[in-house]
C-alpha cells in the first residue's frame, strides 16, 4: 500500500505493480506544478491527435486551467521520487446549467510512466473526487484511435454512447471522436433532485 494524500489527509490505496518500489503520490495541483503539467501535455499536442488544441500552452495558461479546475472540479497530480509524472483533472461538461452535475474527464502521463499502473491510480483518485463533490456524471472525449485510453475508460465503467464522424481536422486528416460516460456514485436517481455540486 502506498499513501495518497488528499486535503493533507493520507489515505491508502493499492499500489500498481510495476511502480511498488516507488511510493506514488496522488494530490491536488499546486500553482508550481504548472511547468511540469506543461511538459508532459505539450508532446500530446505536438506530435498526436489525442488532443485537438495545436499550439502547446504556456505554463502561466496551465496554470490559470489548474486553478479553475480546482477551484469546481478537480485537478490531480502524481508524484514519484518528488517528479510529477502526470495529471488527471476534469472540468465542465456544457455551459448550460442543467448540465452541472456532469463533467468532462481527462489524463496524460508523461510517455515513460505509461503502462504501469499509474492511470489507474490517478483516475480512480479524480473520480473518487468528482463523486465526493456531488457530480453524477464523467465524460470522456476520445480521439480515435487510442485503443489504452478506450480500454482504460471501459475498465473504469465508460461506456461508449456516441461517435462524431470527421469531427476535428489535424495532422492533415479529419479525425473520429468517441463520447463515452459513467455514473459517479449513486448516478442520476430518477425522480429525486440531486444536491448540488460543492
Ligand atoms: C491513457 C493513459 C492515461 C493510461 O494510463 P496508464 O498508466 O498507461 O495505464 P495503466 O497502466 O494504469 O492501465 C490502466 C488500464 O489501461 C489499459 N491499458 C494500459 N496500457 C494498455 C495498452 N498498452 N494497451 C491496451 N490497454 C492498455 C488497460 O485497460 C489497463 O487496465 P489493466 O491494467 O487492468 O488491464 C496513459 O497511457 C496516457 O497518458 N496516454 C496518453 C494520453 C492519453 O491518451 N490520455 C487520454 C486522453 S482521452
């Protein structure tokens, strides 16, 4: 068992295998995570299509995303031997306000930390979070092809609900998005008013 410190309180969670050796910490962002948060998103927007944004942000703009994730959402960092080796964090699904129990999810791990178990820590943390904030609904958006975020996803309870055609052109090629959704807790209850999100 590893800790994960959440709120400064440590809570246990099993480690992933292939990290043991090293103790993983999940946390929230802190404004000095900016840079590092920055670095690993900027090769996923360079060089794939996982993401449709073009232009790498600056650390000053991922920061202002951090804080504004934080602030309704969730935005999560895990650390190993001090080095912050990915993020996961959620946001607003749509802008009209019937929409507010639901979010949209995401999470990238710098490449050499992919395929050991440290997705699963870090996503099972931010679900955990949206669903003690009183969200009912996560969201994923996935470029296709991305055959471990799709089998990631469903492994986690997403279920596929849609697919957008030649919905985003990058890299010179129209390309398909997948829409997948989960409950989080109890789910939306027929007929019972959910408390709002906090
Ligand atoms: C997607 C991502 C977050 C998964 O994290 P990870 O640490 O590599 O995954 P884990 O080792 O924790 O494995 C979690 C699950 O992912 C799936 N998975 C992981 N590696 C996989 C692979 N090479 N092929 C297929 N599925 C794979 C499995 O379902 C696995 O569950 P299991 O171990 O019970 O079989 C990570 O690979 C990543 O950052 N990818 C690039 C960015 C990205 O695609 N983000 C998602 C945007 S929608």
């Amino acid at each position: 068992m590893v800790p994960v410190v959440r709120d400064g309180v440590p809570t246990p969670v099993p480690a992933p295998t292939s990290l043991e050796h090293a103790p993983v910490i999940v946390r929230d962002a802190v404004p000095a995570d900016a840079a590092a948060c920055a670095a690993i998103y900027a090769p996923y927007v360079r060089d794939t299509t996982i993401t449709f944004e073009e232009t790498p942000p600056s650390v000053e703009e991922m920061a202002g995303r951090m804080a504004r994730a934080a602030r309704q959402w969730a935005w999560l960092v895990a650390e190993v031997d001090g080095e912050v080796l990915g993020y996961a964090y959620a946001g607003r699904f749509k802008e009209r306000v019937a929409f507010r129990w639901s979010s949209e999810t995401s999470i990238y791990l710098a490449p050499d930390a992919r395929g050991k178990g440290l997705g699963r820590v870090l996503y099972t943390a931010l679900l955990d979070r949206l669903t003690e904030r009183g969200y009912r609904r996560a969201v994923a958006v996935i470029t296709q092809p991305n055959e471990t975020s799709m089998a990631m996803h469903r492994s986690f309870g997403f279920t596929q609900v849609g697919l957008l055609p030649s919905i985003g052109f990058k890299h010179g090629a129209w390309r398909d998005v997948a829409w997948l959704v989960r409950s989080l807790g109890e789910g939306p209850v027929p007929g019972l008013t959910p408390d709002e999100p906090r």
